[in-house]
C-alpha cells in the first residue's frame, strides 16, 4: 500500500487529507472517506486502509481545516467536558455546501492523480458525515455510484438537501447502516429514511443490540460482529457499483 497526507487546495484553504492506495495495478476507484466529529485519528487511517487494500484510491479529509485543527485527541464521553463541547462546535461549524465544495476540491485533485479513476466514485461517511456521504451521490451524481452512510445524523430534516430525500436525485445505490440504539438517529428518524427508500435498490439496516459508533474499534461501544459486518455491506456495495 501506498500512503500519503498532503495539502489539497480547497475554496476556503487547504483540506490535509491522508490518502492510501494499493502499489500495483489502477488506476482504483475513488472512495472518499468522510470523518465522524471526533475528527482525523490513526483509528480512521487504519479504516481507509483497510478500504484500499480492496483496491480503492481512498481519500480521508479533515473537514475542520477551516477551523485550524485536525487531531482533536481522546474526547471523554461526558457530554459536559470542554473536550466534547468544543468537538461540538466544530462539528456545526461545517455543512453540506461546505463539504461539497470541499468534495469538488478533492475529486479535481484526484484527477490529476494517475492512480486514480474519478469516473467511478464511492463515498461512505461516519456519524455527522453520513449526510455528506449522501450529499456527495446528489451533488455529483454522473461521478458516485454508491454512497453508505454509517449510523450517520441529521438523516431526516426539512430541508432540499435531507438524506432521505436522495432516492430521487441519484441513480448510485445508497446504504444506511443504523444502530438499534442511538440518541443521535432514533427510530422515528430511522423510519423516515425507510419509507423514503421504499421501491428503490436502496437499503436501510438495523445492526441489532449496538449503539451509536459500533464500528470503531477504539469505542467502548465497538462491536466487532457489527463492525465486521458493515464491512462487508460496504465492500459488497462498492463491488456491485465501482467496477472498471
């Protein structure tokens, strides 16, 4: 595997982004990988690389560039800490417009990039980032094919660009994966998504007794049959919708 993190020049600055990709053969599809609120961690590296060693040119963003950061470190679980509130006010500090314009910054980056296809595009998001995920299969969809967002939030809202309204402004195959327990996604949400996705190729999924980030294995709350799981629901997606 190859592994990089460079600056990509963006509309607002510069996005450092670690990227990773396997030695031989390509150019690979594009994966790109949007971070959860506790932001770029060796954790999320690993994740992408695991991703690439499946043949994907896999790009991980820090999305709180903007803000001059990017590893946030441990961020203790109590809602109350100055840790956690002050990873809140980065996570509403960036939004769907701002990530798509970022999403265009990377994708003209990678076509520069002779180990990169950018024709055929994936996305998966985590936590705050399952919108963007989505986001990314509407606002480009002649480029993404298939989009997962991982117990992501904010799936259902009042505005255009609510996940659940996707199904019709994108022909890639969406993937919700959910936790049966999650403040952040309750059902209610959960089932505004589902009936939204009714009589499309779309899915949404309940991973049964996990709670919100069941797929880190750094969490508390990972779940590794979960965990292990969603990558297979992911790496099935991007085979059905990314091959060359």
């Amino acid at each position: 595997m190859i592994d990089q993190q460079i600056d990509i020049a963006t509309k607002d600055g510069k996005t450092t982004t670690f990227i990773t990709h396997p030695e031989r053969g390509g150019p690979f599809p594009v994966i790109i990988f949007y971070m959860d609120a506790p932001a770029i961690r060796e954790e999320l590296r690993d994740m992408a690389r695991r991703l690439g060693t499946s043949g994907y040119y896999v790009m991980l963003p820090n999305l709180y560039y903007r803000s001059g950061v990017m590893e946030l470190g441990p961020i203790p679980a109590d809602p109350e800490a100055p840790e956690r509130k002050r990873m809140s006010g980065f996570m509403n500090s960036i939004n769907i417009p701002m990530v798509m314009e970022d999403t265009k910054a990377l994708l003209a980056y990678a076509e520069t990039q002779p180990a990169a296809n950018t024709k055929i595009v994936g996305t998966v998001g985590y936590c705050m980032s399952g919108r963007y995920a989505v986001n990314a299969a509407t606002h480009f969809p002649d480029r993404v094919k298939a989009a997962a967002s991982i117990y992501g939030t904010h799936l259902a809202t009042d505005q255009p660009d609510s996940p659940h309204l996707a199904a019709s402004k994108t022909k890639a195959e969406l993937y919700f994966a959910c936790a049966e327990t999650d403040i952040y996604a309750p059902q209610e949400i959960i089932d505004k998504v589902k009936q939204a996705m009714e009589g499309t190729k779309n899915e949404v999924e309940i991973y049964p007794g996990t709670h919100h980030g069941f797929a880190f294995p750094k969490r508390p709350v990972y779940h590794r049959d979960a965990a292990e799981r969603h990558w297979e629901r992911l790496l099935a997606l991007y085979r059905r919708n990314l091959a060359q």
